[in-house]
C-alpha cells in the first residue's frame, strides 16, 4: 500500500481547494474525498460552499451531503468512515484526494485520535448550567484558561467546542492537544500535503465576495429556515449563527453582513494558524497546479 498517494489539499477558506483539488484529480484520474465538517450536512447548501452541480459532475466527490443536521458527527466518526472508504478505493485508484479546511478531520485520517477518557457523570450537565447562567464569555475565560494552545484555534463563538474542552479537561485533567494524537497512527499509504494560500489582502477579498454571493443565492432565507434548530451543533457555525443573532433582533441587517464577513476572515485566520503548525504542507497559490503535480510525482 505504500505505493498508493493519498494528497491532501489544505488551506483557508475561500482560498481556491475545491478548484484546484478538481483539476488534480483531473490530472491523476481519481476521485476526492472532502474533509470539510459542514459539506456533509445535505439540509445546508448556501452557507456551506459546496461543489456545485457541474463541479460534482466533473469528479466523483465523497462525503459531501451524506449526512443530516440532526445528527450527532464528529472527527471520530469520519476517521473510521473516511479510512474505510479509502480503503476501498485504493482497489481501484493508485491516487486518491483528501481536501477540505477542516483541521481536526485532517489530523484524524491521517494520524489518528487517542481514545477519549470517560467523562465523569454528571460533568456535560454542570457545564451546561454554568455557561447557561454565566454566558459565552464565561466558556471562553475558562477554556483559555485550562488549554491556552486549543483556545487559540478554536471557533470562540461555538459553545459546543469550548464546552466539549472542558469536558475533555475535566476528565483527564489534560488539555485537548494533550489528549489528541499522543501517539501518530501508521498509515498504510503514503501522504502528500499540499496547501494553498493567498496575500491576505486578495483572501480577505475573495472571502467578502463569496459572502456577498452567498447573501444573493438566498443566505438569509436558508438561516431563516433553520432557526426553529438552532441549537443543533451543525449550526454552530459561522454563516448561520450571526443571522441567528439577526432574526433574534440583537442587531441590523447591516451589521449582520458585516459580522458574517468579519467572522469569515477570522475563521480563515484560525485555520491558516493551524495549517501552518505542520511542517510537512507544502505552501503553493491556487495557480501553481503544475509545480503541485511536479511535487507530487517526485515523492
């Protein structure tokens, strides 16, 4: 299996993966596998930024509308899921693409979660209290102060991952990087990283458009729909929650766009500071897919 390439596309959102993992797979005749913890919810199309039609048309994409909002997925999940389906295609491909902007999704393909320690009962009800009666920032005061390294990539407005850190915390007594990857699972194949970037200033403009088009295709109504299921952890996202905020009068419409922009550079922001931990990505612009393929027939 050593023979078999698995490339995976990494980078911020907005900057070009899904084009430029499309002609890669072009290129290789092979089939992609997404890693994005959004595009597997079939309900959120809008907010999400899949594929379109015509691009799913032009290569056999996986893990993209396969699951429902209402249920429970995580990285743990998707190790499992995801591994076994390549697994299987490596029968038929001697490359396969893994791309997406999802960090942990990343990390559990290709090294592996350490078991979770059991959390001790009672521990998810007594933080759920706590941050009902103490608010957001009060779970953003205590993540950072129990794992400074977790809080610094986190999404800070998700309260489902800052609680899930205090579990972890509180039942191993270690920060979540501690508890993750303590030992790199061996892989039977061999793993090409490559990821994408762009000068900030272009990235911050191409994430605005997006927005903005995102806004015409209908964004608000799609969120509109979804309020009733707000609290669902699929919806802990940016482009859904600052609507949310919106429909519940907190603010304008004006300022709502601006958040969910704002939001948007942030997050692209927090996956780049991820990415960029990992010595082995090799960094290219969007545009470089000849240098990206010379790169690759090489290893």
């Amino acid at each position: 299996m050593h023979s078999k390439k698995l490339i995976v596309i990494v980078g911020p959102t907005a900057v070009g993966k899904t084009a430029v993992s499309i002609q890669l797979a072009t290129h290789f005749k092979t089939e992609i596998i997404s890693a994005d913890s959004r595009q597997i919810y079939k309900e959120l199309e809008i907010g999400t930024a899949k594929p379109s039609v015509d691009e799913l048309a032009k290569v056999k994409h996986h893990f993209i509308n396969t699951h429902s909002i209402e249920q429970d997925y995580d990285a743990g999940a998707y190790e499992r899921d995801a591994l076994a389906l390549i697994n299987d295609l490596f029968k038929k491909h001697d490359t396969l693409i893994l791309c997406g902007g999802s960090g942990l999704y990343i990390k559990a393909v290709l090294e592996g979660f350490d078991e979770m320690p059991e959390i001790p009962e009672g521990t998810r009800e007594g933080i759920i209290k706590e941050y009902q009666k103490k608010g957001l920032e009060w779970l953003q005061e205590k993540v950072k102060e129990v794992d400074p390294n977790y809080f610094e990539v986190v999404d800070k407005k998700n309260p489902h991952r800052l609680m899930r850190a205090l579990e972890l915390h509180a039942a191993g007594n270690k920060p979540q990087h501690q508890l993750r990857n303590q030992k790199k699972a061996i892989r039977s194949f061999c793993v090409i990283k490559i990821g994408l970037e762009l000068d900030r200033e272009e990235l911050y403009q191409r994430i605005d458009s997006r927005m903005d088009a995102m806004i015409t295709a209908g964004l608000f109504e799609e969120a509109e729909q979804f309020y009733p299921k707000r609290n669902l952890n699929a919806l802990q996202t940016v482009g859904y929650r600052e609507i949310f905020d919106f429909i519940d009068n907190q603010y304008d419409k004006q300022e709502a766009i601006r958040l969910l922009k704002r939001n948007s550079r942030r997050y692209a922001k927090r996956q780049l500071t991820w990415f960029k931990r990992d010595p082995e990505i090799n960094w290219f612009t969007p545009n470089q897919i000849e240098e990206m393929i010379e790169i690759i027939g090489n290893e």
